[in-house]
C-alpha cells in the first residue's frame, strides 16, 4: 500500500497542471468562440501552409506554396521554422480551426504551468 501512495505523491503536480490547464480552458467552450487577434490571419495562413507541406510531403523551407494565395512568401523562414512545422502537425490532427486553438492553447497552458511546479 506504501508503494500506491507513493505514486500518488508522484503524480500530484501533473494532476494539477491537467486541473488548471482545463479550468483556462473553461471560457472557450462556454463561449465557443476563438481568440483572434489583429495578425491570426496571418499566422493562420503560414500554419496551414505548414500543415499542408506535411499533408502533401512537399516541404518547402524558405516558400510558401499553399497559405498566402499560393504568392510564395518567405514567412517561415522568419518566424522560426521548428515551431510552425509542430504547429502545423497540430492544426492537421485538429477537427477545426477552434478545435486548433484549444488543442494548441491547452498544450501551452500545460507546459507554462512546470516550471511552477517542478522548480
């Protein structure tokens, strides 16, 4: 019984990251709205331009060949690659752009709150 207990006491902080990562979380389903911003559609257009280069296998560091009318801008390149491709893998595996937004919005809730719990 000690051993259940103390997996428990491992356990506790991730509960609590789960806990107020849903409780910010509340607001968008009881509004069923999504937060945009005066630039969300440009950041809309380079992460569906991200996910469609994943979809598609086509990927293209510095262009942007499917967001923008297809005009090929160089966005990515400055806006940090790495971090639109894993936000593009997320906007693939969401239902929705709003479905989108709670997944990514939770993802970072979750991981903003470590640091506050770990250290």
């Amino acid at each position: 019984m000690s051993t259940f207990l103390q997996q428990v006491k491992k356990l506790w902080p991730i509960a609590i990251l789960l806990l107020s990562s849903i409780l910010l979380l509340i607001p968008f389903f009881l509004n069923h709205a999504m937060i945009i911003g005066s630039d969300a559609i440009f950041h809309f257009n380079r992460l569906y331009d991200t996910a469609m280069q994943i979809k598609h296998g086509n990927f293209q560091y510095f262009i942007s060949m499917y967001g923008f009318q297809s005009s090929g801008r160089i966005v990515n390149a400055l806006y940090g690659p790495f971090m639109a491709y894993i936000q593009g893998l997320i906007v693939l595996i969401s239902p929705s752009w709003f479905g989108y937004q709670v997944i990514s919005n939770g993802i970072l809730y979750f991981f903003l709150a470590c640091p506050c719990i770990f250290f």
